[in-house]
C-alpha cells in the first residue's frame, strides 16, 4: 500500500491506494475516495480535481 499525505486549505487529507498503481491507473484517484481528517471529526469525502492532480504529482515526487 501506499500512502500520500497532502495538505490542502488547512486541512490534510490521506490518499491510500494499492503499491501496484501504475501511468494507466491514475485515473483510479478521480473516482477513489480519500479521508480527511479534521480536528473535531474524521469523514469520507470525494476528490476535488486540484486535489487529485496535486496528490498525482505528490505520488510522482515519492515514488
């Protein structure tokens, strides 16, 4: 498994996805769910677009 932590608008978010992503399958991210975790309360939430794409380039930069 891997995992992204990324920071957006005060508020981090974790992308956990499969070690086996390849090119091909980034476009998982846009319909995958991510968790993001807040102060007060934990919730599932969907994937913005800039989100994905900056969690695309995260995933680029550590892989």
């Amino acid at each position: 498994m891997n995992v992204i932590v990324y920071y957006f608008h005060c508020i981090y978010f974790v992308a956990i996805f499969s070690a086996n992503v390849t090119e091909n399958q980034l476009a998982i991210l846009f319909n995958s769910l991510i968790i993001e975790y807040t102060v007060s309360t934990v919730s599932i939430v969907r994937h913005q677009y800039d989100v994905v794409s900056n969690l695309t380039i995260a995933m680029a930069k550590t892989a």
